[in-house]
C-alpha cells in the first residue's frame, strides 16, 4: 500500500505556471509553517532556521525588489525575459516563503561545540534545505504549486530594508507558491537505482 508521505514525495515538483488563487488560507499556511519550525531536526537541536511569509502586497514587493536589483545588473535585452518568467512564474503566485539561517545561532554553536566548529556551516547548510524541503511537501499537500528560487545574495540588503530583517540572518531561498496553471513534464530518471543506492543484508 502506498503511504500518504511517500505520494507526497512524488507529487511535489517545480511549478512555473501559478496564479494568485489560494487553495488554503493564510493561517492555514501559518499553521503548517509553525508545525515545520517546530518540528524539522537541525544540528544539535540549533533552531537556526528562520522563515519568513510574504503576502498580498509584500509578496508583489519582494519581486519587484528582484526585478529592480536585475534590471541593474544585466542588459536591457536580457532584462526582458528575465522580467517576463518573474512576472509570470513568481509573481504571478499567491505568496512567497523567504528562507534565513540566524549566523548568531551557528557561530554560538561553534563556540559551544569546538570540535565541530569547523562544520557548523555545513550542519546549518543542512538543516535549511530540510526546512525548504518539509515546507516544499506541505505547500503541495495543500494543492499549491512552488518552486526554490536563489537571488541571494543580490537581493539580500533589499529586502532586509524592506522588512527589517535581524542582520544576523542570513537569506537562503525563496519559494514562490500559488495555484497551478500547468503540470510539469514527468521527470527523468537518468539512472537506475542500482546505481544509486547498495543494499547489504544478512
């Protein structure tokens, strides 16, 4: 029998093609964030992770922050379809969920834990991509569509500005979400999993 989690799994994809459209409300979302802050394992039980939830008005800003900072940085020709897949793929979203690790937490940690101190980044590294990854899952059993994107870091000083974000925190990923529009392609497998995994056994 297949279980609930591991359909999860294989349903979550990347989604480019979403609208405004809300499947679940906003504190039906906070809720399940807060279940994730307090439940997703970190190193020695750091709680480094931060998260930050953008809506309506905001979520249409930190894009047009990404889209201000780019437009800066590449040509006018390339802007162009840059802008276009922000305004369409991300945008176009109900809301956006910005990913922070807090450095005060992990240097602290370094300082307590000196013979790991050197793999504290590492360890912090980890514990955001399983926040990024529950909060990936949850956002798809919920009937929302989302993609990881990385601005990071030339968005970073923006948007702390905008939001008054701890300058301790440091900004990971951003999950734009919404309805989706489209179904993506089946993905490829590019090798069989005899080749991914060994199997010992008694």
């Amino acid at each position: 029998m297949r279980q609930p989690f591991l359909e999860a799994l294989e349903h979550r994809r990347t989604y480019y093609s979403i609208s405004a459209a809300m499947t679940a409300t906003e504190q039906d979302i906070l809720h399940v964030v807060d279940r994730i802050l307090l439940t997703t394992p970190s190193a020695y039980n750091s709680q480094s992770t931060r998260i930050v939830l953008l809506f309506g008005l905001h979520h249409l800003s930190l894009w047009g922050i990404v889209k201000q900072v780019l437009s800066e940085r590449i040509s006018a020709e390339a802007f162009v379809a840059t802008r276009n897949k922000i305004d369409n793929c991300f945008a176009s979203g109900c809301g956006t969920i910005l990913f922070y690790e807090d450095n005060s937490v992990v240097e602290r940690m370094k300082r307590e834990i000196t013979p790991y101190a050197d793999k504290f980044d590492i360890y912090s590294e980890h514990t955001s991509a399983m926040h990024q990854f529950a909060v990936w899952v949850a956002l798809e059993q919920m009937g929302f569509g989302a993609s990881l994107q990385h601005y990071n870091p030339l968005i970073d000083s923006a948007v702390a500005e905008q939001w008054g974000i701890d300058s301790s925190w440091r900004l990971m990923a951003q999950m734009p979400f919404g309805t989706p529009i489209s179904i993506p392609a089946a993905k490829e497998q590019h090798l069989p999993l005899t080749e991914r995994r060994l199997l010992f056994s008694e």
